[in-house]
C-alpha cells in the first residue's frame, strides 16, 4: 500500500503534470444558440463545434480557453478535445450543508444531446494531455426505467470519456442521464466536485500503462446511479475501434465522495456504490492500489463494497489474475444502505455468486491473485467467498486456485458463502 499524501498536495501533483501550450494565454468565446461569430466577446462563435478548429490552431502555442454560455443543443457529438484547452461554462452550482453538490444551480451552462439524434459513444471525447473541463453541464437525455424494470435502460452515450490523457481536470461539472457519467481509461488526473447522475452508472476508471503509473483522484462528488455507483478496475483490453489504451495499474484516491441510489431491484445484475476488480473487458491481468477514505452510502444498493474477479470472467478466456490492495476508512452508510445492503469478497464475477442463470455456474476464479484489504470497520461482516479450488467441466475439471486474501494483515482462510 503506498503512503497516503495530503489532498492539496496530490491535486497538485495530478493538475500539473502536462502542461498546456505556452505561457500566454487565448479565450474563445462561445454563445449557444445565437448568431455564428469569429469566437471574439462582441462575436462569439454559435456553438462548442464550432470553436475547435481555432482553438486547436492557437493551442500549439497558447493556453486556451473555450468560454461558453447558454445551452446548447446543435453540437456534433463527441466533442472531440485533442489538443490541450479549457473548456468553461458559467455553471455556479449550489451545495448542501455538507459542502456535496446538488443538481440545482443559480445559472447554468448545458450541453444536451436531444433524444432524437444518433447516440455517439460519448458526448465529450478526451484523448490529449492538459485537459479541463470545468462549469458545465452535461445532458445526454436517458430515460431511465422505474425501479423494480428488469429491462435495460434505453441507449444513451457516456457523458465525458477520456483515453490515455495525462493532467486531466474535470471539475463543477454536472453530468446527468446517461449511461456512465464520466470514464477514465489509462488517464491521470482529478475528478472533482462534480454532480453524476441520475444515470445507469456514475464513474468508471481503469488503469494505464505501468510506465505512466496512472493515478486519479476523486474527491467530493455526488453520485446517483441505477446500478454501478463507481467502478474501477487495474486492468482493462485495448479496444482499436474507439481509441481506447489497454491498461494493467492504476492508483485510486476516492475521498468525500456521496454514492446514492434509490432502486432497490434493477433486474439481472448485481448493483453496488463501490465496485473493485483486478481486470475487465477482456483484459486477463491488472493491478490497482486504492485509498477510500470518508465516503458516504446511500439508499438501499443490494452491495455496499464489492471487490470481485472482474465482470468478463462468466464468458471464458483466461486464466485471470491481479492484485487489489486497498484501504477503507470512515466510509458511512444511511439508514436505507444499512438496511438493504451487504458487502462482499469473491475471486469470481460477483454474479456467479448467485448464479442467476447457467452462463456464470461455472464462471472461472482468478488464479494465483491477491487481495490486500484494510478497513476500520467497513469489512467486519463481509461475505467472503475464497475456495481452494474449482472443480466444473467446462473449466477443465478440478483446479487449484492459489489466491490470496489479506484483511487487515491477516491472512484469511479459504472458505465460501456460495453454496
């Protein structure tokens, strides 16, 4: 477990790692919704789309800044920032007596994707270094289905997808009604005081490049989601079609966070606030180092803490493997998440667990992995499920596991919930 660092200090760190353009610096001014302009304050461009080729331009030698205001509803999506800028809106939100955000704000900036148009991948794409997003809303308009609806929810994009980008910055942001609200992929930065949600899910991060040593900070967001509050995953495939890195560490600091959720059956999955794995997608090996400090859990979520094998590991490939260390402190749950929900260790995807249908009875566990866990008493009832071995058919027959779990130093005997 790495030492822990003090919050200024890290988002220091995180926000000046790549630098953008020179040192003088250009704004670009942006009126959604009014007349076309040359970006100027007495002629400002129409709309975000329309800003990036200058901006771009100007960015190989200045720091620029993209200022926008109004809502804006003819942009093609994504909105592709490549290049080192500051996208700014005029969002000045409100918060509650506990200095989280709420979804209300005294003015506003949106960006909508209307309902009516084709659904991108993602409605903000980010793939350079240098990056912020700041004072803006985002709208990606998903109905989501009422609780109890075990149908998948309609197609919507990602809010804010960033690939491979390093000094990344996204804060005051509200992202709402889409299917994740922001994912991170082998990118380093900080994430913070935004509003997610409502959504499908709310944060996504996945490790990098060893070399790159990947390391994000969330830090007093809100989140409201249906099924995945936060989900992070060491490991992670490369995917060509979207530009998307492949990855095996990453090192998360989630402190303040609010995870919320008010459903209480979202049909065949397994919903959780916080979600752990070593791998995902289609990688077989990663590693994650996470810090969770102060947190708080709300609503009747199924799983409050889930560290699990990764959600491919039903479908074959393999073998999986990887490490999780981590460390829970003052994590909080509401009267409903106390009530409702349970934590849960496994080796295995969390769904084999319950074995919902025949796809996951034989699921494969990781081989040769290690869970390092410490809490201050997030984990004193966990549900653990830690066989020696496996035995199915359709893995080969009988094998030997060799995991490891750590809880607090101590190593944890093999035994299983999973009957």
């Amino acid at each position: 477990m790495r030492h822990l660092v003090g919050a200024a200090a890290l988002f220091a760190v995180l926000s000046t790692r790549a630098g953008a353009g020179g040192s003088e610096s250009r704004t670009l001014y942006v009126n959604c919704g009014g007349p076309p302009g040359d970006g100027s304050w007495s002629a400002p461009y129409d709309s975000i789309t329309a800003s990036l080729q200058s901006a771009e331009a100007l960015s190989t030698s200045y720091r620029v800044t993209i200022n926008v205001r109004g809502v804006c509803r003819a942009e093609t999506f994504p909105l592709s920032l490549d290049f080192p800028v500051h996208l700014q809106g005029q969002r000045l939100g409100k918060y509650d007596s506990q200095g989280w955000p709420l979804p209300d704000a005294w003015r506003d900036t949106v960006i909508v994707r209307p309902a009516s148009t084709p659904v991108p991948a993602s409605m903000v794409r980010i793939t350079a270094d240098g990056v912020r997003i700041s004072r803006i809303s985002l709208d990606g308009e998903l109905v989501l289905p009422p609780d109890g609806n075990a149908g998948p929810p309609a197609n919507a994009p990602i809010g804010i997808l960033a690939h491979g980008a390093d000094g990344l910055s996204i804060e005051g942001v509200r992202v709402s009604n889409t299917t994740l609200g922001i994912r991170s992929v082998g990118s380093s930065g900080t994430i913070t005081g935004c509003h997610v949600g409502p959504g499908n899910s709310g944060l996504g991060v996945f490790g990098g490049d060893p070399a790159d040593e990947t390391t994000v900070l969330l830090l007093n967001n809100r989140i409201l989601y249906r099924v995945n509050g936060i989900g992070v995953a060491g490991g992670i495939s490369a995917n060509p079609a979207l530009g998307q890195p492949a990855g095996t560490e990453l090192t998360l600091h989630m402190w303040r966070n609010d995870i919320a959720t008010t459903y209480t059956e979202t049909g065949p999955t397994n919903p959780a606030a916080i979600r752990f794995s070593p791998v995902a997608e289609l990688a077989t090996d990663g590693h994650m180092d996470a810090t969770v400090l102060y947190n708080r859990i709300g609503g009747p979520t199924k799983y409050a803490i889930m560290v699990h094998g990764g959600p491919q590991v039903a479908f074959g490939g393999g073998p999986y493997t990887g490490s999780v260390d981590a460390m829970f402190l003052g994590t909080t749950l509401d009267e409903a998440a106390e009530l409702a929900s349970v934590s849960i260790v496994t080796f295995t995807n969390a769904r084999a667990t319950i074995a919902p249908d025949p796809r996951f009875l034989a699921a494969p566990y990781l081989q040769d992995a290690v869970y390092r866990l410490w809490h201050g008493g997030e984990l004193d009832t966990v549900s653990v499920d830690h066989p020696a071995t496996q035995d199915h058919p359709a893995i080969g027959g009988l094998v030997e596991l060799d995991n490891e779990l750590f809880i607090n130093d101590q190593l944890i005997d093999n035994r299983t919930f999973v009957p």
